[in-house]
C-alpha cells in the first residue's frame, strides 16, 4: 500500500540522519551521542521483535526481558569461558567458550528462541490477562535463575572483558558498532515487513482479531503463534547480544519486570502494529530518559503523563502521528 | 444410511443441570439442505458448536464424510470441507471484505508458513475471493473494511467466506438473523441459488420459518435438545407434536 509522501520524506530523512549521525556527533564534539543513538537503535529492535506478537498477534507478552536478557547472558557467558580457557560443557558434547560475533550472536538467538518455544508451549495455552500473567512469571523465574548462577556472578552480573570479534569490523570501535547494529536494526525492519505481509503475516493478524473465527475457517492458530513467538524470542535474543556488547557487562536485571515494562511501553509509545512503531517508540523513551533524568532522578514522574496522553490521544502510537493516512496494519 | 454425508449418533451435551443436546441423531444425505428448527434455547447452536467441534460432547459419535471425527479439533474438521457460519456475526473488522474473503481461501490453500510474498498480490488466493464475493453479490464493496459494511452485507460476507473455502457441508447459523424484510429476502434468494448449483449440502439452523420452508429438503425439530420429528417440510407441517411444541406457539405469538 502506498504511503503518503511526507511520511516516506520522513522515513528517508531519518535514514540519512543515522547514516550521517557519527560523522554529525563528532564535528560537534558530541561522541557521547552514538553511544545513546546504538542503545536506542538496540531497543528498537527489542520492540521490533515485540512489536510482531503484540502489535501483530495480540500476545500481551509482559517476559519480552527474558529473551533479550537469556541473549546477553549466552554472550556473556561464552566470552568468560574463552577469557578463562574453560570449557563451557565437557559432556555430552565438548563446547569452548567463544569471542566471535559469528557463533556467540546466533547462539544467543538460538537459546532465547528455545526458551520461547518452550515457554510459549505452555503460555500460548492461555490468553488474555493469564497470558500477561504468564509469561511474566515464567520471566521471574529466568530472573531469579541467573540471580542464583555464582559462577556468572549470581546477583552482581558478569562483566565482559571485551566485545564480541566480528572479523574486519572491530566492534571496540563505538562507530563500527554503531553501523553493525544499524544494519541489524534495518535488516530487521525489512524482513517484519516482508513477514507481515504475507501469509503468515495475514494469519497473525487475524489471530489477533478473530482467533475462534481463524479456527473455523481451518487454520491451527496454536502453531503459528507459536513460531511468531519463537521468532520474536530469537530477535529478542539477537537485541540481548547487541546490548550485552554495548554495555560490556550483564545482570539480573537485564531480565527483570521493570525491563519487560518498558519494552512493552516502548512498542505501546511507539505504535503497536506499525512496522517503523518501535523504533520512534525507543527513540522517544530513551530520549525522554536522557534528557529527564539528567534533569530529576523521579523522571518516569514525567514520563507517566506523556504516556497516558498518548495512549489516551494517538492511539497508533507516535508513529500514527507521523503517518497520518497510513494503514493501521504498515 | 449409507450415502449420509454426516451422522450423528447420541449426541448428549450437558451445562450442569441444563442438557442442551440430549442424545441427537441425525442424517444428512449429501446435497440436501437440511433445517433444524425449534423454539429458544432448543440446544441448536449448541448441536452446531459440536458439529463445527468447538465443543466438546459428553457423548455420541460425529462421522463426516465416512471418518469419525468427533475428537477432531474445528480447524481439522474445516479442513476436511466442514464450513460454518456465525449466527452472530464474526468478521475480522479491520480486514477488507477481499481480505476476509482471501483468509478463509488461504486456509484451505496449504501451510501459511510463508515470509516472503505479499498475500495481497497472490492471484490464487484474490481470484477465488473476488469469485466468492461476486457470487453473494458483494464484488462492488471488495474494499471496504468489514466493519463498515452494513448488517446485511456482513452476513453475506459470512457466507462468501464459508463459499470461499469450497466446503462439502456448511453448517449455517441463522443467515437472516437480525435482518430486515429485504435484506432476508435477499439472503434466503441467494442460498436458494447455492441450492440449485447442488455442489454443497447445507445444514441450516433458522429461526425465519420462511427461509425454512423455502429451502429445506428435510426438516428435524429439536424441543429442549430432543429431536421430536425428522421428515420432509409437509409432515413437520403436519405433525401435531410439532405444531404444540413449536410452530403453534409460533403463530399464537
């Protein structure tokens, strides 16, 4: 479907902008910037992979942290198995740590979409508030699995002594990571709209707004959301590493509710639905985050009215805003 | 029966103390149009939830086609060429009427574990849509989203989407529920034009006793989830159990 020209103006706008952004930052002196633009551009991606079961599929998944957080911890992990030279099982199969973008990435999204393949078995059984419900228990339990791992730090988290090695592209550089987590991000956003318009775009969507009916006419709803689910629960993971990298440290907390909430407040904020939806959504909470709490340490006091302002006035979310005559589904 | 298309055999379904269905039997030959009537709360929607197998018996056995398929859940069944319709109306609002059409062709059109293609530029699930709209005279309002359609057009859209899937039996759920005069009339002319093609055999549950009598083949009555006469519009017409339980009361009203 055709967008209107000012919103295509300012998709392309915005992507000149982060394409011109570390050259921009850095005549002005202002380095800190790519730092904050990669962390946004990171939980951009964390509500991408939200934004598909829950703006799409109508899953109201309030463990998202769970994925992001399980993918840090597999980056982690593997980098202080290599750091130490001790192997990471022995048995059944030998497993070496490892530093490499190439292994440890899709590692991490491996186990996080595991995790949700096997959390969504017994969650997607439910909907509505047991849904929520749920997945935010099964979160808790992850939570409070990594609090008890001593060996990965338990309560305090683990640090990283260096970031991932991603062949020509050394990620220690804040520019050249920058421009990786640029790629993903837009490699990300291209492939969810591919996704969404498809079959299996069309089948989420009317699970999210008909599922008995979806069910009458023929369709087995429980696999598809199940892959969506999986899927999600890999992007998440994949977001985990990147963080995990740009921190250079994991904890507990990466997993916690609070984590989970603003995920769900970033895709909300954003525009449930819209493809481009979370990425305004990260840019504005980040934002919003570093310029308030610069200002009071009690910012979410700010951030509480905005966010009842827009979900009482832009019910699309921000993005609505910017793409008055789209379509709900874009 | 030997040609029946689908059998039902002490079809017992119980909501506590109330026994919607209390053993059903039922016989539909293939190609009939067969009318389930009765009064209120007779257990009819409840005997079409089991048929469509979103709920589940407490006994009795379903065969379709030949095959038991009382433990399959709705989407096996659908795929099996068991269509419904909703009495009360069950759309995906935000959809066009194109697009709901095109989801109920995808869903008999193999797996939907695909990424890559825009649903909407696939000719083999829009050309078979835009043939089903056509033929409940919809073709004009394609894109129009569900939810702005009027009453009487959702409820074609409804049998549209049951057409789309090329069903071998479609359970009907009151088709002119809610309708006006007109827009019944429409509806009754239009299932009566499914009826004259003979491709598909319909088991319609109605309230209009117009529709019924227009349609119908053969007739069962269900009274308190008993079926009381099976049999062919006259006889139900003349059968005096009926006329008590049901159509008397009708016409006293």
């Amino acid at each position: 479907m055709a967008r209107p020209v000012v919103t295509r103006l300012f998709i392309w706008g915005a992507l000149v902008l982060l394409l011109a952004l570390p050259p921009l930052v850095q005549g002005l002196g202002a380095d800190f910037a790519v730092g904050v633009a990669t962390r946004i551009l990171i939980f951009a991606l964390v509500g991408t992979s939200l934004n598909l079961i829950l703006g799409y599929g109508g899953m109201v998944s309030f463990g998202h942290a769970a994925f992001f957080g399980a993918g840090a911890y597999v980056v982690a992990i593997l980098a202080q198995h290599d750091t130490y030279g001790e192997p990471l099982l022995t048995w059944p199969i030998a497993v070496e740590g490892t530093q490499s973008a190439f292994i440890a990435w899709p590692a991490a999204m491996a186990v996080s979409a595991i995790l949700a393949l096997v959390i969504g078995v017994v969650a997607l059984r439910t909907s509505g508030l047991y849904f929520i419900m749920i997945t935010l228990a099964f979160a808790q339990m992850l939570y409070f699995f990594f609090i008890s791992l001593r060996a990965y730090g338990g309560e305090d988290g683990l640090s990283l002594f260096a970031r991932s090695a991603a062949g020509p592209l050394d990620l220690a550089d804040d520019v050249h990571f920058y421009y990786l987590v640029l790629g993903l991000v837009l490699l990300a956003l291209w492939l969810k709209r591919r996704l969404v318009a498809a079959r299996f775009g069309r089948v989420l969507r009317g699970i999210r707004d008909n599922e008995r009916r979806m069910q009458a006419l023929g369709f087995p709803t429980f696999r598809y959301k199940l892959a969506a689910f999986a899927m999600a629960g890999a992007a998440a993971g994949l977001a985990g590493a990147l963080i995990a990298n740009q921190t250079e440290f994991v904890s507990p907390s990466f997993l916690d509710w609070q984590r989970s909430g603003e995920i769900l407040v970033i895709v909300i904020l954003g525009g449930m639905g819209r493809v481009y939806g979370p990425v305004a959504g990260a840019a504005a909470f980040l934002l919003l985050e570093e310029v308030l709490s610069a200002w009071t340490d009690h910012w979410m006091l700010v951030l509480g009215p905005i966010l009842v302002l827009v979900v009482l006035f832009a019910k699309g979310g921000i993005w609505s805003l910017i793409d008055r005559g789209g379509q709900a589904d874009g | 029966m030997a040609d029946a298309l689908l059998e039902v055999e002490g079809l017992t379904k119980a909501f506590g103390a109330v026994v919607a269905c209390d053993a059903v039997a039922l016989a539909l030959r293939e190609g009939e149009v067969h009318a389930v009537i009765g009064p209120n709360g007779a257990g009819k929607t409840t005997l079409l939830g089991q048929l469509a197998g979103e709920i589940q018996p407490d006994a009795g056995r379903i065969r379709f086609a030949g095959e038991d398929v009382t433990g399959l859940p709705a989407h096996a069944r659908a795929g099996r060429g068991l269509a419904r319709s909703f009495q009360i109306t069950s759309l995906f609002p935000r959809f066009s009427a194109l697009d709901n059409v095109a989801l109920a062709v995808q869903a008999q059109a193999g797996h939907s574990f695909r990424f890559w293609r825009p649903a909407a530029r696939e000719t083999a699930l829009i050309a078979p849509a835009r043939e089903a709209l056509a033929r409940v005279g919809l073709a004009e309002r394609a894109a129009v989203p569900a939810a702005a359609l009027a009453h009487g057009e959702q409820r074609q859209l409804e049998i549209a989407m049951a057409l789309a899937s090329r069903p071998r039996l479609l359970l009907l759920d009151e088709p002119t529920a809610g309708m006006g005069r007109e827009d019944s009339g429409r509806m009754i002319a239009l299932l009566a034009a499914l009826k004259a093609e003979g491709r598909m055999t319909i088991l319609l549950i109605e309230h209009d006793m117009d529709a019924v009598f227009a349609l119908a083949d053969r007739i069962t009555v269900l009274v308190y989830g008993q079926v009381i006469a099976t049999g062919a519009p006259e006889e139900i017409r003349a059968n005096a159990e009926v006329r008590r339980a049901y159509l008397g009361k009708e016409t006293a009203a």
